[in-house]
C-alpha cells in the first residue's frame, strides 16, 4: 500500500512528528512525505519557501521517509 503525503497545521500533527521540532516554539505546520514520494515533490519551489522568515526544518526518518516542519521564527 502506497503512503500519502500528508499536511497538518502544528498543533493537529501527530505528537511524534511534533517532538522532532526544534523551533522552540513558533511552529506553524508538518508536512509528511514518504520515501516513494519524494521525487514526486518539488520541495524546492513550494516548500522550501512557505515559511516567513526561514527554510523549513528537514527531517529524514530512519525509514526513509520525510519531514519538514515549518515556523515563523
């Protein structure tokens, strides 16, 4: 079975992707994204640019899959 990208505002995310952070505070949203998915995303031109002041956390699982965690600070 195929895994979805997913999207989450912060504080709907699952806790376990929310303690990856280490925003201190000022996040905004995860986006999850599997391994088989990943060269299906262009990161760089929508998600590496959506924070407010900065690239998003990154974050690779020892799965594979993804992680990025966006703040505005």
């Amino acid at each position: 079975m195929t895994k979805s990208i997913r999207i989450w505002p912060w504080k709907s995310a699952p806790p376990q992707f929310r303690k990856l952070s280490n925003n201190g505070g000022d996040e905004d949203w995860i986006v999850y994204i599997p391994q088989e998915h990943l060269s299906d995303v262009d990161h760089s031109l929508w998600l590496d640019n959506i924070d407010s002041c900065a690239e998003p956390q990154k974050i690779q699982l020892k799965n594979g899959d993804w992680i990025f965690i966006g703040s505005h600070s």
